[in-house]
C-alpha cells in the first residue's frame, strides 16, 4: 500500500487544457504566440551555445545577455496572459469566499491594482529608456544601445495594465 492511496484523483475538469477563456477584445493568441517565440528563441540560444561550448571550450558572449532579456520579455508576456485569464496569484481563501457580490468586487479592486501598478511601472521605466538614451548606454556584454532593451519593459507594462483593465471592465459586466 502506497502512501498515495488515500488521495483522491483530480477530476479531469481541473486538468483540461482545453479550458475555455473568457472571450476578450484583444486576441490572447498573441501572448500565446510570443511566449512560444520567445521560448524557442531561449531553446536555441541554450544550445547553440551547449554545442559551440562542447566542440570549441568557448562559449558565445551574447548568450547569456539575449537569455536574460529574453526571460524578461517571457515574465511580463506571461504576467499579461495570466491577468487577461484572471490567474494572477491572489489568495484565494478572501478571492474566492463568501457572496458573489464581495467576490466580484474583489476581483474589481485587484484588477485596479494591478492596473495602478503596471502604469505606475511603465511611467517610471519611460525614464529609465530615456536616459539610456539621452546618455548613450550601452549593454556590458555586447555593446549594443541599452534602449534596445529597456524599450520593452514600458511596452509590455502597459500591455499589462490594459489586459488588466480589460478585465475589470468584463468583471463590472458580470454583476
């Protein structure tokens, strides 16, 4: 007898991935399609430099500089899709208790949280663009123009902040 014996299976609802989402304005398709991009460009980075690694005792020196913007790029493309679906972390003991009103008006008030946040976020790193700009930074590893990078972090804050206001606006719909 294993000490598993005891636990229930998981009903096959709860691990369907076909689960639908709640239709948006936006397509979620497209976060979908870039956190795929995006981890095949991580893919082959990896072991592009594995082989070169193996064969030559060198190592590419943009790799590791691409993979960190990349699993940047990865986290706030990911951050969007799961507040779009609503799968944010939230504590689910508060999120998901007592009436349907209080439920659905939490739900309102993180999703203002969240849209405060990744405003507030996105404002705050126009500037840190702009000064990579204005004083012509550059990444250590393989000099290109920092903005290069940086640009992203507003864009994608943004993103954010709208998918989260897309869905305070279908959680006002709801009640």
């Amino acid at each position: 007898m294993s000490q598993f014996d005891d636990i229930p299976p998981v009903p096959p609802e709860v691990l369907s991935p076909d689960e639908a989402d709640e239709p948006t304005r936006v397509p979620l398709a497209i976060e979908d399609g870039l956190t795929v991009l995006v981890m095949a460009a991580l893919a082959l980075i990896t072991f592009a430099n594995v082989i070169v690694r193996y064969f030559t005792d060198q190592s590419f020196a943009w790799t590791e500089e691409i993979s960190i913007f990349l699993m940047i790029v990865l986290t706030l493309v990911a951050g969007s899709a799961s507040v779009a679906r609503n799968r944010q972390i939230r504590i689910e003991y508060f999120a998901d208790s007592g009436p349907a009103s209080r439920q659905r008006a939490l739900a309102r008030f993180g999703s203002l949280m969240v849209v405060a946040l990744f405003a507030l976020i996105a404002v705050l790193s126009v500037r840190m663009v702009w000064d990579d700009i204005k004083f012509n930074e550059t990444s250590p590893g393989i000099g290109v123009p920092r903005w290069w990078y940086t640009i992203w972090l507003p864009i994608l804050s943004v993103a954010i902040a709208l998918r989260a206001l897309g869905l305070f606006i279908r959680r006002g719909r709801a009640s």
